[in-house]
C-alpha cells in the first residue's frame, strides 16, 4: 500500500473509527475550499451508546488529517540590490 493511500480520506476514517462492518458511518458535514480554508469534513460513526465524531481536514499536498493545516502566514522578504541607482 502506497502512502497516498494511506492519507485518502477512507484510510483515515477506517483508521481512526475503525472497521464499519458492525457500525455504520455517515459524513455529517462537508466544508468546501474557500479562499484562505481547505476542505474538511465530519465523519459520524454510529454506536449504540451514541454518535461518535471527527473532523478530518485536507491539507495542501492531498492528504486527509485529524488535525487542520498550518495556516499561511505573512512573510516580509528582503532583497539585496546592487546599491546603484540607474
């Protein structure tokens, strides 16, 4: 098994909730890319004792994670001229 496989969505969820034979799993949410956020969704898995949730978000190389991206944060650059005006 290759490691983008690993990080699809199914392989997370089936990591994480375990095997649904028993059990069913739902998406209960689905947040689509906006401008400054990347996709993520909540997955349900169906107990008899209740609903049990998580939130899985996309990260920018494709990978599904529990946890959310870093976010982009503004850098300053600086560039060294030549130090003659033209």
């Amino acid at each position: 098994m290759g490691v983008a496989s690993e990080r699809s969505l199914r392989s997370q969820v089936e990591k994480w909730l375990g095997p649904t034979s028993s059990a069913p799993v739902r998406v209960t949410r689905f947040s689509s890319a906006r401008s400054n956020q990347r996709p993520c969704v909540r997955v349900e898995l169906l107990l008899p004792t209740g609903p049990l949730g998580f939130f899985f978000f996309r990260h920018r190389d494709g990978t599904w994670c529990v946890f959310p991206p870093e976010t982009e944060r503004l850098a300053m650059h600086a560039y060294q001229g030549t130090g003659r005006s033209e």
